[in-house]
C-alpha cells in the first residue's frame, strides 16, 4: 500500500477580496487500520500510514512490554486485508502469557495512545519498568539546529501531504542515524524504537515534530533511550515522569532556543 494518494481538489487562492479557483491533484497521506495480533490473537488496532510496518511491530511490542527484548519476537508477517493490515507476530510464550493477563485490566488501544486504557493509574505504573540506562553522555546544545535542518530536509512523506509526524534518531555529535514518519506521532515513534532495537540500540537522542506526551516519555524509557527533543511544548505529565526518571526532556527545541524540563546533567550547558 502505498504512503499516500492523490485525489482531485479544487484550490482556492483569496486575495483583496477576490475568490479565484483551479483544479489540482492533491497528495494525501494514508491512514488505514493495522491490527497487531500476538499469536493468533487480535490484540489492538491503530491508525497509521502503511511504511515500517515491521519497525512498527517491534518499536510497539518494545514500548508498550509486551516484550522485553527483541529476541522474544521470533517471527512478523504482513498482511494486506481488503479493510486494512494485519501483522501476525510470533512471540515468546511467557510474554503472550504475560499479554493475556494484561489484556483482562486493559481496554483495546486507539491512535491517541491513552484512549480505551481503563485506569490512567495503570498506566503511570508501567513507568517503573522503565530500562536504567546512563550511556549518554553531555550533548552540544548548539547541534540542535543542524538537527533540526537535518529532520527538515529528511521529512519526504511531509513534503508530499503536510500531514505526517516525524521522529528521528541522533548520534550524540548530531548526525541523523535515522527517521521515520507516520499520520500519527506515537505510531511515528514506535516506527522507530523498532529501527533503534533493530539495529542494537545506538546512543544517541530522539527528536520529535510534535509535542511531547507523557506516553513519548514513557515509551523511549522503555527501551533505554536518555533523552527526547520536542519541537513543540510537553505536557505536566511527561515532565513529572521525565524527572522522576531522571530523563532528559527538551520542549520547544526550534532554532536558536529549547526548554529543558529535566536531566539537564546531560547537556553541556555554559553555567
């Protein structure tokens, strides 16, 4: 399937009070049903654009526990249904175990990451499980802005729909390792967490065109990442659950400025 379609539209250009009019082929981004079904089961079904599926798969396993390690994934296939994606994931059967129990506290998940959770609290707790991890060490502030006209020009999918959200993956020098985009921002992530855990968890940091949710921190702590930068603003909760964590989190992160909310040990900072 593809990432995103065209369709004819009609653009509008008002100037001094003037309507005039043309046709035009648009580019839309995809968003189609993809199910996550753990040995036979159906576990969830998210929005999302049809790129990474298999980044997805392991970055949403990773993140949400249902597995602790990558290896506890032995085999994804996808599947084009005539009403979305199917991805059969074959996993340990102590952790689809584990999944069934959770499963009986647990609503089923939609793209907004929060909705159909039964008790918020249950939530937050998963936040303890969080990987300890000290690997990175102090970030050049001043990188930020040749990350941010890196993750411009990388962004392909927003340049044909002005619709995606991206996350991308920094060496601690600033170098790009990696980016991956989607319609939704925490699927955006997941995409890639599941390149990060495929490709034997680098360090590095992790920038994202979108606020940050307290869900963003929670799943980057969970497969041992140190640090996210927002181009956006961060929520009370994903600043609590950062400096609980002793996570470093940045909002705002745009030329020239950024908010650090916690772990600011990591930044080579002037004081």
């Amino acid at each position: 399937m593809n990432s995103y379609d065209e369709i004819n539209a009609t653009r509008l250009s008002l100037n001094n009070q003037q309507i005039t009019s043309s046709d035009c082929k648009d580019k839309l981004i995809s968003e189609i049903a993809v199910a996550l079904v753990y040995n036979g089961i159906s576990h969830t079904v998210m929005m999302c654009t049809p790129n990474d599926l298999e980044d997805f798969a392991i970055g949403f396993s990773l993140a949400e526990g249902i597995v602790q390690q990558k290896s506890e994934i032995y085999g994804i296939d996808i599947l084009e249904q005539c009403d979305g994606i199917e991805i059969q994931l074959e996993i340990a059967t102590r952790r689809f175990v584990e999944l069934k129990e959770k499963r009986r506290s647990m609503a089923g998940r939609t793209g907004c990451g929060i909705c159909g959770v039964e008790q918020l609290e249950q939530v937050k707790q998963s936040s303890k499980l969080s990987k300890k991890s000290d690997r990175l060490q102090k970030v050049n502030p001043l990188l930020f802005d040749r990350c941010l006209a890196q993750l411009e020009q990388k962004q392909q999918l927003a340049k044909e729909t002005g619709a995606s959200h991206a996350a991308a993956f920094f060496s601690p020098e600033g170098n790009l390792l990696a980016i991956r985009e989607d319609v939704g921002r925490h699927v955006a992530l997941d995409k890639l967490l599941g390149w990060y855990a495929k490709n034997n968890e680098p360090i590095g940091f992790v920038f994202v065109t979108s606020r940050a949710s307290f869900e963003m921190v929670q799943k980057s702590l969970a497969v041992g990442i140190e640090m996210l930068c927002a181009i956006s603003a961060t929520t009370e909760m994903a600043a609590k659950m950062a400096i609980e964590n002793d996570f470093t989190l940045i909002g705002f992160t745009r030329k020239g400025k950024g908010t650090v909310y916690s772990g600011k040990r990591r930044l080579m900072l002037g004081d």
